[in-house]
C-alpha cells in the first residue's frame, strides 16, 4: 500500500512542477 502513497506524492508534485514551470508569474 505504501508504493501507491508514494505514486501519488510522486504524480501530485510531478503535477505541481509541470504548472510551477507552465505559468511561473503564479509564483
């Protein structure tokens, strides 16, 4: 159970990142 914790850490910063460098005047 705890690798399916983690995938979901891993794909919600993934997520973070993507829109962090998508749109960099939100930050």
């Amino acid at each position: 159970m705890e690798y399916l914790l983690a995938l979901i850490v891993a794909v919600g910063v993934g997520v973070y990142l993507f829109y962090a460098l998508l749109r960099p005047e939100r930050f």
